[in-house]
C-alpha cells in the first residue's frame, strides 16, 4: 500500500469523494515537471507495509480531517527536509 492509497482512503472518509477520483486528480498534477510535483511524487508513492498502513487509515479516520491533512503536509515536509539535509551533506 502506498501513501497515496492512504490519502484517498482517510479523505474519502472525510469528504465522500470517490477514492478513485481523488487518485486520479493526484496522478494528473504529478506530471508537471514543477519541483513540489516531484515531492508529491516521491512521497505519495512510497509504500509502506499493510499492517502499519491499516493502523495509520484507522488512526486518520478517528480524528478530524485537519489532522489527516496536517499528517501529509508533515510527510512531505519532513521528506523536503531530509532531500535538503542529505544535499548539503553531499
């Protein structure tokens, strides 16, 4: 399961847009060669195992909807960061 899939779950939940719609609109942004495109990429494409993506939709369904999207706006700038850190580092 990818973050991606995550996403459509826990805003499908919140929201009662059709998962394959909210994937599909992720899929169509991403190829613009734009740099945060890339970022969004890179992360949302991720997979993580099943049981800790079953825990995390659980978890994100639990709360309100600002704490999902709060959660993948902290993905991807802890992703930033890291790309940032491991730059200067090389």
């Amino acid at each position: 399961m990818t973050y991606l899939d995550i996403f459509a779950e826990s805003i499908s939940h919140f929201t009662n847009i059709d998962k394959a719609f909210i994937i599909n609109h992720f899929e169509n942004f991403i190829y613009t060669n734009d740099c945060n495109a890339k970022l969004v990429r890179d992360v949302m494409w991720k997979k993580i195992p099943d049981n800790y993506a079953k825990t995390l939709i659980t978890r994100l369904k639990m709360g309100e909807f600002a704490d999902a999207i709060n959660f993948f706006i902290n993905c991807f700038d802890l992703y930033r960061k890291e790309i940032l850190r491991q730059s200067i580092m090389n």
